[in-house]
C-alpha cells in the first residue's frame, strides 16, 4: 500500500445515548448530606481543610492514579542484585504520588492535630473522601491514626514516634525513621492457626538485655500471616512472653544501630481487591522489638487501635457506597431508554432513592459514633462510642457490598468491564466486613457488651430514645429492640440479628432527627417496616424520590 496515496474513509458508527466521561469531582461541595451531617456533629471549624482534601480527592486525575495503582501492582524485592536481603517492596509511582497526597491533606493524623475541636469526625470525613478514588491507600492512613492511643501507653515510644506521624509529609524512602521527613505504622497480629483469635497466637519474645516490661527490648520470633503495608516505617506486633502471656511489641523496620531488623518478606498475597495495597506473610527471627504497655496485657494495649481501624472501616465502607451511587447517578443522568432518561424511570427512581438513603444512614451513624470518640471525656459518650464503634462497623461493611453490585446493575454491562471504575469499587467493598473483625466477631464484641459494660448499651438506648415520638416505625422497632435486648434465650446465635437491629434502629433514630422529612420517612417506612427483606429498590410508595435523588445528586 502507497503511504502517499489517500486512504478510502472507513465506515464507523455515530456514538450516541452514552454517559460522558464525568471528569472532575469535588467531594465535598458536591455532597450535600456530608456537608449536613459534618455540622451537625461539629466539624464546621475544619470544612476549609476538607473542602481542599475533597477537591483533590476527587480529581479526574486522582481516579487514574488510582486505576493505574491497581493495574500495577507492588512487586516484592526480597533481594537486591548482588544477594543481599532488603525485604522490601516496590510499588507503582501512582501508589506513592496517591501516598503523598492522602499525607498531605493528614488523612492519617489529622484527629490527633485538632483533638478535643471534632478531629475524630473531620478524621472520619478524610476517611470518607480519600476512599472513593482508592482504598489501597487507606491501609497505611488507618493504622497510622489508629496507633496513637496504643502509643500512648509508653510515653519514651510517644515522644519519639508522634512528631514523625504528625508530620504532612510521605517520605518513602526505606532508610531508619529518625532520618525520614515523616512516618507511618501498621499492625501485625494475624496468624494462620489463630485468625481472629488472637490468644492462640504462637510467635514468641525474648528480653534483649537486663531489663523487662514497658519500654524494654526484646527478641522475636514467629511467623504472621497477614502484614498489609509492610512498608511502614513501624508497626505493632503481638507476641508471648514466657512469664505473662500475650504482650505488644513496637518493631520497626530498622534497628536502633541503623542496621535492617529482621523482617523476612515472604510472599505476597494475591487478593481479590484492594490491589495496589501490599499484604505479605512475614517471618520473624530474633527481630528487635520494644514492648509497649504493660507485659501480658498486648491484646488490652492494642484494643484502642482496633478500635480506630473499626471506624475506619464504617467510613471507608459509607465512602465507597458513595461513590458507587455517584457513579450509578452520573449513567443513569445521562443514559436513556424507551423514551426517557434512567433516571426519570419510575423504577430506577425508586433504587437510586434508595441507594441514597443507605448511604445517608451509614454516613449520619458514622459521624455520631466519630463524635463520641471526640467527646470520650464524657462517660455517657465514651460509653456509646465503645458499642456504637461495632454496630456502625458491623452495619455499614455488611451493606457495602449489595449496595455496590446494586450500582453496577444500574449501568448494565459497562459497569461490568474494567474501563470502568464499578468493578474495582465491587472487589473493595467486601474487605471492611474482614478486617479487624468479620460480622460474627462483631456480634460477639456486642454481647459483651451488653453483659459486661451494660452502661454501652444503656447509652445506645439513650441516643435511640431521644429520636422517639418523631416516626411511627422507629417507635415500633424501638420497642422490638428492647425485647430483643431483654431476651436472652439463645442470646449468641441471634446476635448478627440483634446488631442489625441495633443499627437500624440508630440510623433511623438519627435521621428522624436531623435528616430532611423526605428522607427519614422513607428509610423508616422501608427499613424499620414489616416488609423489609435489604434488596434495593423496594420503597413503599408515596415517598419522594425525586427529592432523596436531588439531595445525594452531584448533578
């Protein structure tokens, strides 16, 4: 063929009735229900800071980062190129440049910067913003924040590690932390024989010298199972020691002598989601620790950061539920069929009305958890925050996943392939629900809850209480949960029933409250009536869809 010569037009096709490419987002002026309930529950003072984090989270630009974070993935150097063991891992430069942005707007640190003035609520909201574009980031974010209460317990750990993790600067080069311009920590509990139960752990520690108990060092050996971001610059191991049982050991990734500790890499996990995330198996052999809080009591020292990841994971879900209705949104606002737009189907109105509304509620019940953690100097607030931190974790990652394949349906088989965002947003959503507890771990923590420290569940009951005489439904299923409460026939194999009604009933609660009347009557009428079975799209009528629709819309 003649280069030169001119090339007949080929035949191709006009593409019409397709969504556009949606561009830029703004995360937070563009959602009015975040904007309500971050007032609501005091963040006003940080909506500066947010709005800047929401803007630039949601950037067309941030979204490809994320797709090519997860389109390559980290890669693990056990070794450099003339044998020497650098147990190490190599990520994608989209991974580091989404790093640096989640540290600069302090998505790992903000709270503990503004305590006392709404830090854990603005926290939460970062948490909600950063997770949409990509949740692979949000590891290392969650535990970083979820450290410092554990820190606390050793006051030589605190005053050397909380300047590095304050600071707003991603530093990953792998060098010791003292020579770093910032720092983050993860944890290392799981192993293969125990999972959840923790107790049955059978890595080991050794006293390093003279000294033992808080602050001393010791020796470690073992094997964990699940060390996710294994980057870090530190992070929380729990181990035995031979006199006192399970204790918790800081163990950072170099030796005080500025000599690699001993953190044999394994392998690499090859998960579902969550791709651009490493998670490794890790040996242990004498690897340097120093212990933290008091010897034999490393699962009570360490309960405060489980306690943070479960926050996270009730907002890293509710971010993520938001994105997949901003996406469902977006096609059905511009998709039409037999004759009219998607989103003007009566049908389609009534599951995007109700995609809103779950949205809504795991937002509003996150936020109230996160404000009792700010206000935890009160006892009847540091009371809900111990059960509320379960029931909105439990909730809130068990509806994430319905809600996500439920967005995807919405755009047919576009939102099936990978150009699209649907599919990684589905192999997101079930993590939550695992880590840091699966549900049933979660029913568990709530009936201890409920026998051991009943003034939790007395200040559940209160916040419920305040919401009653606003709806008919809420009444009835207040009156449901009590009974449910007061039985306890049988009591452990009810209890994901029991936790479901728990946080039904608050959310609904929360909304009769403070949610516009279009809302809360309709989340109550559907998720507190007789007929509720989860599927979406099942609003009794006479609700307003129009007006839920407009309220979560970015449109």
């Amino acid at each position: 063929m003649n280069p030169l010569k001119p090339q007949q037009k080929l035949p191709t096709h006009t593409v019409t009735n397709m969504p556009p490419h949606m561009g830029d987002q703004d995360l937070w002026a563009d959602d009015a229900p975040l904007r309500h309930w971050a007032a609501l529950q005091g963040a006003g003072a940080h909506a500066e800071h947010l709005a800047r984090a929401g803007s630039a989270a949601g950037r067309d630009n941030t979204f490809e980062l994320a797709n090519q974070a997860n389109r390559h993935g980290p890669e693990l150097r056990a070794f450099d190129r003339y044998g020497m063991r650098l147990n190490a891992v190599e990520f994608h430069p989209a991974y580091h440049d989404l790093l640096d942005l989640a540290v600069a707007h302090q998505a790992h640190s903000y709270a503990w910067a503004h305590e006392g003035n709404a830090g854990h609520v603005a926290q939460s909201i970062l948490t909600y913003q950063f997770c949409q574009p990509e949740g692979g980031i949000m590891c290392p974010m969650a535990m970083t924040y979820s450290v410092v209460p554990t820190l606390r317990s050793t006051p030589a750990l605190e005053s050397v590690w909380m300047p590095r993790l304050l600071s707003s600067e991603y530093d990953q080069r792998d060098i010791p932390a003292a020579d770093k311009r910032g720092a983050l920590i993860g944890m290392f509990m799981t192993e293969k024989q125990g999972g959840s139960d923790v107790r049955a752990n059978s890595t080991v520690a050794l006293p390093a010298g003279a000294g033992t108990g808080i602050g001393a060092d010791y020796l470690i050996t073992g094997h964990k199972f699940f060390c996710s971001a294994p980057m870090c610059d530190a992070f929380l191991v729990l181990a035995k020691t031979d006199a006192m049982g399970i204790s918790c050991f800081l163990v950072p990734r170099w030796k005080p002598d500025g000599t690699r500790n001993n953190l044999f890499l394994q392998r690499l996990k090859d998960k579902l989601g969550n791709r651009s995330n490493a998670s490794s198996e890790m040996e242990f052999q004498d690897t340097y620790g120093v212990m933290v809080g008091e010897e034999g009591r490393g699962i009570r020292t360490i309960i405060d950061m489980v306690s943070g990841n479960r926050l996270y994971c009730a907002m890293s879900s509710a971010g993520i539920m938001r994105q997949a209705l901003v996406q469902a949104l977006h096609h059905a606002s511009h998709r039409s069929a037999f004759g009219k737009r998607l989103i003007d189907q009566p049908l389609m109105k009534n599951v995007l009305a109700d995609m809103a509304l779950e949205v809504e509620g795991a937002l509003a019940m996150g936020l109230r958890v996160a404000r009792s953690i700010d206000n935890s100097d009160q006892p009847a607030e540091a009371a809900f925050a111990r059960i509320g931190t379960t029931v909105a974790k439990y909730w809130n990652t068990k509806r994430c996943p319905p809600l996500v394949v439920e967005a995807l349906e919405c755009h047919g088989g576009p939102g099936y392939v990978e150009e699209c965002i649907m599919p990684r947003l589905y192999r997101e959503a079930p993590l939550n629900s695992i880590w840091e507890g699966s549900g049933n771990i979660m029913g568990l923590d709530v009936m201890r809850a409920m026998g051991r420290e009943t003034e939790s569940l007395d200040a559940l009951i209160d916040e419920i209480e305040q919401a009653r005489g606003g709806n008919n439904n809420l009444d009835r299923a207040i009156n449901q949960l009590k009974d449910d409460l007061a039985d306890h026939d049988d009591l452990e194999s009810r209890m994901r029933s029991v936790t479901e009604s728990m946080a039904l009933t608050l959310q609904g609660a929360l909304l009769t409250q403070h949610a516009p009347d279009a809302v809360a009557d309709a989340f109550c009428s559907s998720r507190l009536g007789n007929r509720y079975c989860g599927a979406f799209g099942t609003l009794p009528k006479g609700g307003d869809f129009d007006g839920i629709i407009a309220r979560s819309n970015p449109g």
